[in-house]
C-alpha cells in the first residue's frame, strides 16, 4: 500500500491551533499474497478483487479508523480516521485526517518526512473463489470477492508492495478452469409464510404483497396464476435454504477443523513433543486420539531415559546450609580478595568474626544478648548441633575456608618435577607399591614350511615404594577470633600449601640426587647403567649433550633389545641455567654446519630446559637429561586414594585455647628405570 499527497497547514498567525493533517493512500493494489490455509493444510495465493461490486465500503464511508500497525486493543493505538475512500483504476484510494494528539505528532512527523510511506488494510472476506492451479504441483489462488475494510494502518512492511508506483497496465486474467465457491453471507431468519422469508437478494420481485381475490366470485385465471407463483416462491425458498444450509454446514465443518487443529497443536507444544502436530492434523486424528498419541511418545522417552521422568528424588539445602554458605565466602573473601561474593555471602561482608559467630548462633536459636566477647567467642568454636555432630558448625566452617585456601596456595606454587616425572596411579593404601618392568617382545624367528614356532619369553623386573604422610597442625585460638585476626590464619594455611609443593619437589629430585640402588642393587647413575658421564668432557656443552644423546639412543631393554630412547628435557641447577638456555634457544645462528645445534628449540632432537635450585645444593655442575615418561619410565611419584595432595581436617583443641588444624600430605616417589635418564657430573 502507499501513502501520498500529505499535507499539514501552517499554523495560523494568531496563534490559533493548526489544521489537522491530512493525507491520500493507497489502501489495496489486489496484489497476489502468499498464505496458508490450515484447513486444507496447502499455500494459496490470496488476491482481493479491487472492484466496487467486490468492496463494501461503509464501514470506510462513516470514518473507519486509521491504526498503528493494525492495533486495535487501546484508543492509543488510533492515529486518524478514514475519509473519502473510492475505487480507481484497480486500486483503493481514501483520504486520512491524522489525530492532533501529542502522542501521534512523531508519526506525522515521519510521515511528512517520507519515513513512513507503508500502508496495510484490515478486512473481513466474505466470499472467496478457489481456483485450481493449472500444473499438478502448482498454487492454488484464492479471489476474495466479496470482502470488507474494516480499518486502515500505517505498517513498516505492507503486504501488497505492488501499490507503491500507479500503473495503467490492466490486471493479468486469472485461468479459472474450475471454482469451488465459499460464501460468507448474513443468515436471515424467516418471519414471514408462506411466500415470505425469501430475501431481496433471492428473488425481489416476489418479495411484494400479491393481490387478494373476491372471495365471493375470484377469477379463476388469477386464482391459478396465484398458486402457480406461491409454488414458484415455496421452490426458491426451498433452494435459498439448501444453498444457506449447505454453506453453514460448510463453514461450521470449517470452523470445528480449525478448532481441532489449534487444539492438537497446543497440546503438542505444551508438552515438548511438537514433531507430532502436523502429523496428527494432517492424518484427521481427533482431539482424543492426539492425546493417546501423545502420551505414548512420552512413555516411550521415559522408557529410552530409564525411568518415569516425574520420578525422581532432589536434595534441596535448608536456611542454615545457605547461611553458613555465605559466611563461609564472605570468610574466604577477607583472606583471598579474589573470591567472587556474590548476594548470599555480600550480606556478611562487612561482619567482624564475633558478629558472623553471633549471627549462626541466633539463628540456630542460642541467645546471645549480654554475652560478653570472650564467652561469645567459646560458645562459637565449641557449639554443636544438639544430638549429633553436624558440618554447620562454626570450626568446620573454617576448616572448609582453610581446605580452600590450602588448595589455592599449592595450585599456585607448581614443583618443576611435575613437567617430566610421571605422576603413578593413586595408592590405595599404605602398602608397598610394586612397579613391574616388562621386556620388549622377543625376537620373531623364521619357520620353515612345516616348521614349528618356538617359544619366546619376557623377562621383568620391580622396584618398590611406598606412600608417606607428612604433616603439621596450626591453631585458630580465641584470641585471634576476639581481634578478628585472619591474616595470621591466612598465612598459616597458605604457607602449608606453598610447604607441600615443596616436599614434593624434594622428594622428586631427591630419587636424582641421592642416587640410590634400584633393585638390581646398581646405583641409578652407573657406569654399569651406561647413564653417568663424568671427567672433563661431562661440563655442558653442545659436546657432552652429543654424548649423553649418545648414550640414551644406545640404551637397551631387559632381553637386550634396542630401545632408541630420545632425551627430551634437560635439567640443570640453577647455576647452568643461563648455559641450558643458550644451548637450547631457537635464537641460536651457526657459522658453520659443525655449529648446527639440534638441541634448541624446534631442532630434531630438542631439549626442553628444566631449572630446579634444590639441584645445586648436591652439585653445581651436575646435569640430567630425561626421556618422556611415556616413553619409558624414568621416576613416578603418587598420592594416596583421595588425597591428591595436602587436606586440611579440624579439632577442637583441649592443649590450645581454640581449634587446630591439622595439615596433612601423603606422597611418595621412586626411580623405577635407568634407561632413560642420564646424568653428567660436570667435572
């Protein structure tokens, strides 16, 4: 649709209010519309036949109204009124009389300025012809031919783009090979006997009164031609009320299958199975029969899932678990500023430590008024849930804080052991650890035709360890919780975490610097083993790092067969660190091909630096180069079965004033195989 020939009037000089605003549209081109109808369940093409004997225009002629965007459920939606509505030229044309409402002087505004040039009509169809595409496959065109305006609005995206520019080409001809007529006309109840009821739409000439006959001596032929004009009239009743009947039984099959097919699709969707709607509607099935369908899908997805769906058990948390959640991240928060608080802890934020214990003990119920600090203080490290020992109580509070914390510190303190020892599988006990080493397969042997295959065999070998726990204990006393003082507590906990990383590092590179016998009772680095490098020549260098390549690639397995084991890390203390770096560095350019250096970063047999300071307290020489354990084991460390590392647990102390903490960690390691590490002594 189109808008034209706007025009609003200047105000007048004496300060009177301006003329309303007016305009000319372009309500209907009869453009072909793409819809679909449910019913038939096919696209259609939609034309209004744009003719005066197809409009009726007087909802249009008495000022129907002009809308936004075609609202009619607030008098706020209402931007004008329709006017002088016409048919020209195969197109609908009115004239608007826009509101002078505050509201609507924005979409004047826009109008007058080209902005909104859209225009969309809303009408009622009340009969419409259904012709036939001429192909097997093509669409349907359904003319509207009797239909009425009810409202005109001004749109962002109209339907009927074809309206923007006039046209003086005559519309294209519909082939109209066969048509399905659909009425929508106004039933009349009949009041009137026997000739009457029939209306002027039916037959208006015999709608008139017929002359009444001398009852004494009547004509004869008139009396004849009278009843020959009642059958007449009874006949076209008979046909009108056939062809009303029809039509109402029509619509109302029309409108029971609309109804069936909204019904089906809603309870499809309302219960997440909205594949099954066009099937049901497009099949007949009636409401009843949908439901059963329905119902069989979602038996069948509990069935696939395991289970009734609506069975199932929840654990839901109750108002202390949530109260003593956001204490405990509010606790967390003053030790570690970067713990995220979010509503439930940001309420205990600003609470000092007796505060947050008063809060928990009045909210279990424990009276509180007039207790002094120090009695405050006791009853907040000893009070427990009556009958049993809970985790709602305030030491275990802190424990959880002090596990958290703990966890942190030793995430954030990583040992270099970790990037080229292997990490074994948890140990489920205290027992020994024994570590089995198989030989490579035996050597295939040839078989003559009717030879029979001999047997191989692997040899193996085993190294022992076992976990170890380690640990200390810290308390929170009284008298910090009285000053409110976390950050000694805080930097308690941390430092065990920071503590525990290194016991580890420690007990890693112990299994390389102590040397120790393996269980073929040889020393780890051995002449013997073909892994130690010593003299001069073992100072590093592109020279001994050659020959302790050498000597990994020449290692063999327990049946003697060839391993070919590459180092891929080089670990020096940190007096050679800068010597490892340079050896190592993708910056390195040679002058000759005999300064080529494999070794650096991106060579074919590159080395990856590894620096640990504990190393020079046993050597400030010594170096090691290590395969990738999953290559060939070299040393393996392990946890215990649901402690990887440090735990903290909580006991109210009867020596300290308080609650103590202990700190624990158990942790092993061991040298399983020679074979691919190598050490050089340096000197």
């Amino acid at each position: 649709m189109a808008l034209r020939d706007f025009h609003r009037a200047e105000a007048a000089s004496d300060g009177a209010d301006a003329p309303l605003a007016t305009a000319s549209l372009v309500f209907t081109a009869g453009a072909a519309v793409r819809r679909y109808d449910w019913y038939r369940d096919r696209a259609y093409l939609e034309q209004l036949v744009v003719e005066e004997s197809a409009i009726r225009m007087e909802r249009l002629s008495r000022g129907a109204p002009l809308l936004n965007t075609h609202s009619s459920w607030d008098l706020e939606a209402q931007l004008g009124v329709v006017e002088n509505p016409s048919i020209s030229g195969g197109e609908g044309l009115c004239d608007v009389t826009f509101s002078r409402r505050p509201s609507v002087a924005g979409y004047v505004q826009d109008v007058a300025d080209g902005i909104i040039r859209n225009v969309s009509v809303g009408y009622v169809r009340h009969r419409v012809e259904m012709v036939a595409p001429a192909e097997e496959n093509g669409v349907w065109v359904y003319r509207v031919v009797d239909w009425e305006p009810y409202e005109v609005s001004l749109v962002p995206i109209p339907a009927d783009m074809d309206c923007q520019v006039r046209s003086d080409r005559p519309a294209e001809s519909v082939q109209a090979d066969r048509t399905f007529p659909c009425e929508f006309i106004e039933v009349r109840q009949i009041t009137e006997s026997p000739a009457v009821g029939v209306s002027a739409e039916v037959n208006p000439e015999r709608n008139r009164s017929m002359p009444q006959a001398n009852a004494a001596g009547g004509n004869a032929a008139a009396t004849a031609s009278e009843t020959q004009q009642r059958a007449e009239t009874q006949a076209a009743v008979t046909t009108s009320a056939s062809s009303t009947e029809t039509t109402v039984q029509a619509d109302a099959a029309g409108a029971a299958a609309t109804q069936r097919a909204a019904d089906i699709n809603d309870l499809c969707v309302r219960h997440n199975v909205a594949h099954l709607a066009a099937g049901l509607i497009r099949g007949g099935q009636t409401v009843e029969q949908a439901r059963a369908a329905i119902l069989d899908e979602i038996a069948h997805r509990d069935a696939v899932a395991g289970g009734h769906r609506n069975v199932r058990v929840e654990t839901v948390r109750d108002e202390t678990q949530v109260r003593m959640a956001g204490i405990e991240q509010a606790i967390l928060h003053r030790v570690a500023a970067t713990t995220q608080l979010d509503d439930n802890g940001r309420q205990y934020r600003g609470m000092s430590l007796l505060e947050m214990g008063r809060e928990f003990l009045e909210a279990l119920g424990q009276n509180t008024r007039g207790m002094d600090r120090l009695t405050l203080a006791t009853r907040m490290l000893t009070y427990r849930a009556p009958g049993y020992h809970t985790t709602s109580d305030f030491p275990s509070l802190f424990a959880n804080v002090a596990n958290k914390r703990l966890r942190n510190a030793y995430e954030e303190n990583p040992g270099t052991y970790a990037i080229w020892a292997r990490r074994a599988p948890n140990a489920p006990d205290f027992k020994n650890i024994n570590v089995v080493q198989l030989s490579g397969a035996p050597e295939l042997l040839q078989t003559n035709e009717h030879g029979e295959f001999k047997y191989g065999t692997m040899r193996d070998g085993a190294e022992t360890y076992a976990v170890v726990t380690y640990g200390r204990i810290v308390a929170l006393t009284r008298q910090a919780i009285i000053n409110d003082d976390l950050r000694g507590f805080d930097r308690l906990v941390s430092a065990f975490g920071a503590s525990a990383r290194r016991l580890e590092n420690r007990t890693v590179y112990a299994q390389l610097t102590a040397n120790a016998a393996l269980a073929d009772g040889t020393a780890l680095f051995h002449a013997d083993h073909a892994n130690l490098g010593t003299g001069g020549g073992s100072a590093l260098s592109i020279t001994s790092l050659t020959s302790g390549r050498t000597a990994v690639r020449k290692q063999k397995g327990l049946q003697s067969e060839e391993l070919n084991i590459v180092p891929s890390y080089l670990i020096v203390p940190a007096a050679l660190e800068q010597t490892a770096y340079q050896l190592t560095s993708s910056q390195y350019v040679p002058a000759t091909k005999g300064e080529i250096n494999e070794f650096r970063t991106g060579g074919r047999t590159a080395l990856e630096p590894v620096v640990e300071p504990l190393l020079d307290s046993s050597s400030a020489t010594a170096w090691y180069l290590a395969a990738q354990n999953s290559q060939i084991d070299t040393v393996e460390y392990a946890y215990l079965d649901g402690a990887e590392g440090p735990v903290i647990e909580s006991e109210l102390g009867f020596e300290v004033d308080g609650v103590s903490y202990k700190c624990r960690l158990d942790f092993a390691a061991k040298a399983v195989d020679f074979r691919g590490i190598y050490k050089a002594n340096g000197a």
